[in-house]
C-alpha cells in the first residue's frame, strides 16, 4: 500500500483504514504521481513523515461540494494552481485562449478556472469558515506579493488577500510544508505559525514583526509606476536564502502580508531524500480511458539532476522560486533512478534528458554561495562572467559517463538548454567534445534571445560576441569529431528594449545565417520578474532609466514578423515594418535585402506557396554546424 497512489475518492481513503485526511490537497492540474510535478513532491514528502494526504485533483468550481470529497480534513488544506500559473496555462501571449491543456486528461481545455488558487480558496471558504488553508506552488509563490497582472492590465493585491488563504509557501516549499505541518501537529494554531522561512502570511499590525523592510504600500505602487518598481528593486535583491530581510507591505486598515526571509537551500542528501520517494512515475489510471496525461510524455525518460540558476535571465522568474543557488542530486540518486527508468515497458533506450533549469550547472557559481549568499547587485554571468565563478564541467562530464554505461541505455541526451556563455568561459573544451560526440541529437538548442546588444542588456543576456564564440567552438568541435550537427538558436521578440530597428538588425541576422525559425517566442509578461517590471513601468528597475516597451498588437506583429520574413504570408506585415522603419532599401534584390518586391495587389502564388513549404521545411537546419 506504501507504494499505491495517494487517494482521490473517499473510497480510496476507506481501502487504505483512514477515517479522515490529515491534509487535502487541491490541485489545478490532473493527478501525476512524478516528481516533475510539484503536488506529488509535497504530497509524497508529508506521507514520508507520517501524514495522510488525499488528492482532489482539478475540482469543478463551480460545485462547491467538489472539495468536500474527503469531508474536513484534520489539519487544514494545500492548494496550488498545478505546475503552471493558470493564465499561462489557459492563453497565448496575445490573450488567446489555447486549444490545449497539457496538464488535464487527454489534453482538454477548460477543467480549471482562471486564476485557479483564489477560484479554490473562495470554494472551500464556502463551506469550512476556519479550516487551515496553505497555498503554494507557481502561481501562489509568484504572486506573494502586489504584482503586476498582465491579463488584466493592472496591479493586483498579494494573492494571499484575494484567496482568504491563512499562509503562503513559495518557493519549492519542502522545507516550510514540513515545518508548518509539523506545527499544526504540534496544535499551534495557523495564525501563530509565522516564524517560517520561506512563507508569506496576513498580518493585522507588526507588533511581532522585527528586522524587515517596508516596501512602498499597495495603494503606492498602484499609483505610481516609478515607485512599483522601486518595490521590486527590493523584492529581487531579498531573495536569498542568507541575505534577505523579512518584506512587509501594506494594505491599509487591511492589515500587511509579511513574507519571511527564503528557505534554505536542500542539501544533496536532502535533495536525493525528495528523489527517492515511492513516487509511481505516471498519471493515475483513472485518466487512462480519456487518454491519459500529455505531459508525462516530456519527462517520463528524463532525469532531473539539479535546482536553481545563476544564469539571471531578467525574463525568468527563477530567481524568485527556486532562488540563484544550485542545489545538486548526487550521482548514486541519479543513476539509480536511470536503472530503475530501464525496467519500464515503453524504455526504448534513450534518456531523453539529464538537467534542470540549466542542465551544465552542477555546482554554485562560486565557494562564497553557500556560506554567504549570492551578490545582491551583481550576476555570475551577466554582463560577462564574474571573477570568482567557478567554471567546470567535470562532474556533470562524469554524471553522463556513468549514465552512458548503464546497461540499455542507447543515447544520453542533453536537451533542457545550456547555457553557452558558461561553456565559452571554460578553460577546457572537455565538456563540449562529450556533448557533441555522445548528446546531441543532430541539432543543439540554446537561447542567445536576441543580437543586439542593447536588447540583450535588457534581457539579462550575454553580449552577441559571447555567443558567436560559442558558434565558432561549436563548428570547429563538430568538425573536428567528423559529426554534421546543427546548432538551432531560440529567439525572442518584443521584449523590453526592443525597437523596430532592433528586429530588422535580427531579421538581417538570420538572413546571414539561412535559418529562419518555424515558431518564434513573443515576450510574454509574467508575474514578478525584471522584464514584466520593464514591461509595466517603462522603467529599468536597476537604474530607474526609461526603456523602450513594444506594447501594440502591432508593433508586436510586426517585430514577431520580421523574424520570419521568408514566410509569405507575412510579406504585407514586414513590408509595412520596414517601411515604419525607414528601410525599404531591404526590399529588392540586393545581397542584403529581406524581400523581392511585388507588384501591387498581387496574390500570393501557389508556386510561392511551395516554396515556403520548402523553406521551413529546410528550416531545421542551418549553415553546417
């Protein structure tokens, strides 16, 4: 019984002898019993120290009786939206509702509500008045705080004021669901549990509240752009686990929501410990009939090997969730999970994936980290690569010789992204030569975003320069090992900073380099990070100087365009964006030139057509990598 699946129907509960939950846990996804879902970490993790969890995975909200499945549990109820924030989940950039829910059985859209955690909140108040309500997970960490809501187009109160939630756990939320856990055991009521690192809770006066800062109060930051981002300036320099203060905003009569200082970070013993419980690695079969769970097909044969990233992308909000130090899985844990990933029916014999946010940061940028903090105003990688990282490969090199050995293993691949700056300041070309030889399955994806350097400054991202050396070591190994490779960069449009001129120069780009992107990536403003910052106040928050924001359909149709300017149905849209620009000496029959001209009013023709099927077709690949 220790290795079934938690309960999701009271007679689930009943085959296991329990009369009543210790915890309900209230999900927006479907019930996937992997630890590449956040409720099945938190829910294993409470079994393993004694307590009963029982799942209500995506309740119909609008039936309030949907979360009384296992009645009142004993100690209170864990709500999360699921592994994504709702609003991301449910629509495109352009606000676009999506036509497909990975996270829900058979992939269909509409089993959970917008802004899911307040929507489950408001249900179970409804019908338990003073049972303990814990939110957690993405979306509850990410809106901790007043935080600019791009759906909605204004600033929204902490989420903890809207949810009528007790406490909040961000971050990945081991350490505090434990304590707090252990707490409400101990009979301490909710309302005194305000002592953990790594939550968020209401507080009525700060009577109790001693070493904070106070940020600027919610009807400030609504009133003024300038002073939301000086709050956020704060917010990202206190998010380490040794350096920050405890934050207190204000919310007038109210009251404040006080977020302690973050939770240290697991140790690897911690982190094997989290890796090695009974989780059953799939979907539960409930959901077998409707077609089971898309997103198990993505880490199903993939390998989570560490935590956190330094790499500072100002378009990430992993600085605020899983924080800049990088937590490792040892090697035993890792290959051991490999061994066991072997005896599955459907292993063909490839590992799909070893890594993490970052899959070649197996160690903290540096000895200070894990003694003293991260740097409050400085990066490890940006603008260039800080004097006292670190650099080396060696363990994870190490990590996949090993994985490589294990018997039916066919092919380690490496595919949750690189970050390539940190490979070009590597002294030894060790680790490139193993992941061109043994890990890449003829083409390697990385994420230079954009090549203008003003862009790349906004974006938190090396200079172009970092990332044509990177090229260049790239061809060279490749040729060097006999292997015809390709090399395929992800890029972004509009984002902060980003003018016109800006996506021609990355239109010429690629023209330069034949490769035109079949899906291109529009910036999209989510909750708390420093580009949705830019995004919302026209402000760089680091230096309070004015940035550029593309915000109309247009322009952003026109920048997103631009970056497939071959594609003919986008020949009116990037005409009219060159013209805007002052560039139609692009349109001709120049070397240079992005297009041939048209005569006027011609359609396209069905031999064009062809040729676009062509060249995205060709698209895949590039010039000889």
């Amino acid at each position: 019984m220790a290795n079934a699946f938690l309960p999701i129907t009271k007679e689930e509960m009943i085959k296991r002898g329990w009369e009543q939950p210790d915890f309900v846990y209230i999900t927006g996804d479907a019930y996937v019993d992997h630890p590449s879902f956040g409720p099945a970490i938190i829910s294993r993790l409470l079994e393993a120290h004694g307590f009963k969890v029982a799942m209500i995975p995506q309740p119909d909200w609008k039936d309030k009786k949907s979360i009384d499945v296992f009645g009142k549990p004993r100690l209170g109820f864990l709500v999360s939206a699921g592994n994504m924030d709702s609003m991301v989940n449910h629509y495109t950039v352009s606000k676009k509702r999506r036509s497909k829910d990975s996270y829900t059985p058979g992939g269909v859209m509409g089993k959970r509500p917008d802004y899911a955690v307040v929507v489950y909140c408001n249900l179970i108040r409804q019908t338990y008045k003073d049972v303990p309500i814990i939110i957690g997970g993405i979306e509850a960490s990410l809106r901790r705080l007043a935080h600019y809501d791009y759906w909605s187009n204004k600033v929204k109160r902490s989420i903890l004021m809207d949810s009528q939630a007790d406490l909040l756990e961000y971050g990945m939320g081991e350490h505090a669901t434990i304590e707090v856990a252990e707490a409400l055991d101990a009979g301490i009521d909710i309302k005194d549990i305000t002592y953990v690192a790594g939550t968020a809770y209401r507080a009525k006066n700060l009577d109790t509240v001693y070493d904070y800062i106070e940020l600027p109060t919610y009807e400030e930051v609504c009133e003024s752009k300038r002073t939301y981002a000086e709050s956020f300036l704060i917010q990202y320099e206190n998010t380490d686990a040794f350096t920050a203060k405890t934050l207190v905003e204000s919310y007038g009569n109210r009251g404040y929501v006080v977020q302690n200082p973050p939770a240290k970070p697991l140790t690897q013993m911690e982190m094997d410990d989290v890796y090695k419980l009974p989780y059953q690695k799939t979907y539960h079969p409930i959901y077998e009939e409707a077609g089971g769970i898309p997103a198990i097909k993505e880490v199903k044969f993939s390998l989570v090997s560490n935590r956190g990233c330094f790499g500072g992308c100002n378009f990430c909000a992993l600085t605020f969730h899983q924080g800049r130090i990088i937590q490792t899985r040892s090697h035993e844990s890792i290959v051991e999970e490999a061994k066991e990933m072997t005896k599955d029916p459907d292993f063909k014999g490839y590992i799909h994936d070893v890594g993490g946010p970052t899959a070649n940061f197996r160690q903290p940028a540096c000895k200070k980290q894990m003694t003293k903090g991260v740097c409050k105003r400085k990066q490890c990688l940006f603008p260039t690569g800080c004097s006292n990282m670190e650099v080396d490969h060696s363990d994870y090199i190490a990590l996949l010789r090993k994985l490589r050995k294990i018997p039916k293993v066919k092919k380690v691949f490496v595919r949750s992204g690189i970050r390539f700056d940190y490979v070009v300041y590597d002294k030894s070309d060790a680790f490139l030569r193993e992941l061109c030889k043994y890990h890449v399955s003829g083409q390697l994806k990385v994420a230079p975003e954009h090549i203008s350097n003003r862009v790349l400054e906004k974006l938190g991202k090396p200079n172009h320069e970092v990332y044509l050396k990177f090229v260049e070591k790239y061809i060279k190994m490749n040729d060097e090992l006999g292997m015809d490779q390709y090399l395929v960069p992800y890029l972004m449009s509009s984002h902060p900073g980003s003018t016109l001129k800006d996506a021609i120069e990355l239109a010429l780009y690629l023209k330069e380099i034949n490769h035109q992107p079949e899906q291109v990536q529009d910036f999209y403003p989510t909750p708390m990070t420093l580009s949705t910052t830019m995004y919302y106040t026209g402000l760089d928050p680091r230096t309070m100087q004015p940035v550029y924001v593309p915000r109309s359909p247009q322009e952003k149709q026109m920048q997103r365009a631009l970056m497939q300017y071959k594609n003919p149905a986008n020949y009116d849209i990037v005409v009219e964006a060159l013209k805007k620009a002052g560039r139609m000496d692009l349109i001709g029959y120049g070397p240079q030139c992005l297009l041939r001209p048209r005569k006027e009013g011609a359609n396209v023709s069905a031999k064009a057509r062809g040729k676009k099927k062509t060249i995205r077709s060709a698209g895949k690949g590039r010039k000889k990598r």
